[in-house]
C-alpha cells in the first residue's frame, strides 16, 4: 500500500495525541480558533496583511492568533471573526 500525500503528518498527530496533554492542548478553543481562522483565511484567498488590514489589527496578531496563542482579547478575536464573516463572541449577563 502506497502513502497517501499528508499520510506522514496525520500519522504524527495520531502518535502525538496518546499523550493526554497534546491531545488536550489540540482540542482547547484557542487552537480549535486557530484553525478556524486560517481556514478561512484560505478559502478566501487572504493573505494575514490583508486580514490585519480587514481587522483593524497587526499582521502580528493574525499570526498569534493563527499560532493558538491563548494571549489574545475577545475583543481582537470579534474584529477578525467579522472581517472573515463568522458571528462574533457576545457576552451572556
């Protein structure tokens, strides 16, 4: 049986995932954003400048955000989730 292209990383990710903290760090909400985000970054044909630009924000903070770095407001992640189309974060009283 030949390997399929991305076989290797996916084989990775498997073996990664038998230690509880990777699997947990791959499963937490800011990876799961980061993985949103530069979807649809993708899909749209944007690059991150474009998006900061979009956004009212830093190439920088695309980046961190797109690296699934916990250190980012809701506020920042609102801006980037309208610029890309999702529905923003509201706060619940």
């Amino acid at each position: 049986m030949s390997k399929q292209p991305g076989q290797d990383f996916l084989e990775f990710i498997q073996e990664a995932r038998q230690d509880p903290e990777i699997s947990a760090y791959l499963d937490s909400f800011s990876v799961a954003v980061a993985n949103a985000v530069l979807a649809r970054r993708i899909a749209l044909g944007w690059t991150q400048y474009r998006l900061a630009k979009q956004a009212g924000i830093t190439q920088e903070c695309v980046s961190q955000i797109e690296a699934g770095s916990e250190d980012v407001r809701m506020l920042t992640l609102n801006a980037v989730f309208r610029a890309l189309g999702f529905k923003a974060f509201e706060a619940k009283a």
